[in-house]
C-alpha cells in the first residue's frame, strides 16, 4: 500500500492547487489596490538596477562611495525627467498642432460620410455628425488623456524619493545580502532577474534609437510636420512591447492625413510597419536572442495582464514585472523549474546569466 505524501495527508493536490489559484487571486487583487505604490515602486527599482553599474564601476576604480551614488542618482533622475518630459512634450505639440487643421477635419468627415450616405446613411445623420465633430473639441478631448497622465506623473514623486533610497542603500543591500544565509537558488534568480532586467532596459533602448531615426527620416522625407517630435514618441513607446508601435504610429499617422491626405498616412503607416518589423521582428531578435527569457506569447500576455492589474505604468513594467515573478515563482524553486521553457526560457538551471 502506497505511503501518502506529507501533502496529501492533509489536503488532495487539486485542493491545494486551488487554494494556490485563490491565494494569487487575493495577491493581484491587493497589488491592484496598492497600484499607486507598487508601480512606482517598480519602476525606481528597475531604474536603480539598471544603472547600478554607474556605482559598482567608480567604486572598483577606486572613487569614493559618496560619488559613486551621486553619479547614479544623477543618471536615474536624468533618464526619469527624459522620459517624462519626452511624452509631456508630445501630448503638447499634438495639442497645439491639431486645431490648425480644422477645416480638413471636417472636409475629410463630410467626404467619409458622403460615402456612407448611399449605404442608407440619410442627410441629416450626416449633417448632424459634422455638426457635432471638430478639431478643437478633439484636441480638448486629449485633456482627460492628459488628466490620466496626470496621475502617473503625480506617482513621480514617489519614484524620485524611492530612487534616492534605493541609490543610498544599493551597496548595503548587496553586501547584507551576500552575508546572509540566503538559498543559493533564490540568490541565482534574483541575480538573473537584474541581469535579464538591465539586458532589456538596453536593447530596448539601443533599439528604440534605431527606430526613432529611421521614423524621423522617413517622416521628414514625407513632409510630415513635427518630424523629430514623433520620433521621440516613437523611442518612448519602444519600451511598452507589442502595443507600443501602436501608441506611437497613431499620432504622426493623423496628422499626416490631415496635412497631405490619405496617400501621405498610408506611406507612414507603411512605412513605421516596414520599419517595425524589419527592426523589431527580424533583427533585435537575431542580435539580442533570448535576451529576458521570454517567448512572445508570454511577452504579450504579460502586457495584457499587468495592464490590467495595474493600469498605464503596469504596461510599461510588464517585462520587469513578469521577471521578477518568474524568479520567485520558478527559477528559486527547482521543483518548479520545469515551466521555464514553457515560458521562452532555455537555459539551463544552473547556466547564470
């Protein structure tokens, strides 16, 4: 007679799977309460991991601690205020930019629903919808989109005291660390999630870069207004996977139809896909590999699922935030090791990256 497990004296496995289920549904559902302080708790996290090197380098050469994580608290507040100032300044410009085109807005309206008119539409739905559509009051349908952004950018506080904690406390946290009796699994994943972090910081930056120059060029030789403008918002929204390209098409591709007319938004709607996926879906995935260890599935369910979790900014922090479990959940437990490759991880447990 077979001996039961120590689990199963006491619960049936289907039980304790979920009850595991109800468990992780209790901890999203408070993480998405607390979104106001998790994300942006994360987000100074991946910036302080990300640029630590800044501190670890000055310090093996020999500079004092205190500017050595002078250095890094300048390089994060930097690229935070970048960042921040490179999306406000887009919103802006778009803003300030779409009120100019006011008649060809509605010209372009009352051609569209001339078209529909023979389909059934009748001559009053027409003239009732131009009536009720035009540029300004679409340029002031952005300020709840700005209002939202507003939120985020009021969490930037948070971050900017977090990143000054987390910047001084960097070396102890390593050293208490490595002291401790910490398992060696755990100490091995969290080591690859900052490993795999700061990789995807980078290619996505060095990547988005790339984009960006190609998007201006292209758009400059179209004769698109506000050129290097798209651009910056093309290189911001490289860092949001899969949906970015979105986010940062869509902009450039109105104006370009309100300026020159279908044919020029179709060139940069052609042009941003070829652009994308040359770039995006041919070459970074050949130079960088399997550089977070995730497969695109998982990468794009990630996006989706921490959206929803936490709103904008946990769109923003998928990867990071998929890693991070991903390192808890299964490459500290050698039990649970055997999901990796389900996720787009192939390396070997014991291979650190």
């Amino acid at each position: 007679m077979r001996t039961p497990s120590p689990d199963e004296r006491f619960l049936p496995r289907p039980v304790v799977a979920l009850l595991g289920l109800a468990a992780i549904a209790v901890v999203l559902a408070g993480v998405g309460e607390l979104r106001g302080i998790v994300g942006p708790s994360i987000l100074a996290l991946v910036l302080v991991l990300t640029l630590d090197p800044i501190r670890t380098t000055m310090q093996r050469r020999g500079a004092p601690s205190w500017l050595a994580v002078a250095a890094l608290l300048v390089a994060a507040y930097a690229a935070l205020v970048a960042l921040v100032a490179a999306l406000a300044f887009s919103a802006v410009q778009l803003g300030l930019l779409l009120p100019r085109y006011s008649s060809q807005f509605r010209d372009l309206v009352g051609q569209l629903l001339g078209i529909l008119e023979p389909l059934g539409v009748t001559r009053g739905e027409i003239t009732t919808a131009i009536a009720g559509i035009d540029l300004p009051s679409l340029a002031s349908g952005l300020r709840p989109v700005l209002g939202g952004a507003t939120s985020v950018v009021s969490a930037l506080l948070l971050v900017v005291v977090l990143v000054l904690f987390l910047g001084l406390d960097a070396s102890h946290v390593t050293r208490r660390i490595a002291a401790t009796s910490v398992s060696p699994d755990l100490r091995d994943a969290l080591d690859t999630f900052v490993a795999r972090t700061r990789r995807y910081v980078v290619v996505s930056t060095v990547f988005g870069l790339i984009v960006a120059a190609v998007d201006v060029v292209v758009l400059y030789w179209l004769g698109v207004p506000l050129p290097v403008v798209w651009g910056l918002l093309s290189f911001v929204t490289n860092y949001i996977p899969n949906v970015g390209f979105v986010l940062g098409v869509l902009p450039p591709a109105l104006v370009a139809l309100l300026d020159g007319g279908v044919g020029p938004m179709l060139a940069v709607l052609v042009a941003y896909s070829v652009a994308n996926f040359v770039i995006q879906s041919l070459i970074q995935p050949k130079v960088v590999g399997d550089a977070v260890g995730l497969s695109a599935t998982v990468t794009f369910l990630s996006l989706v699922f921490w959206a929803v979790v936490m709103g904008p900014l946990g769109g923003l922090l998928a990867i990071p935030l998929t890693l991070l479990v991903k390192a808890i959940l299964v490459d500290a437990d050698p039990a649970a090791r055997w999901i990796g490759p389900l996720l787009g991880d192939d390396r070997p447990p014991t291979q650190r990256d």
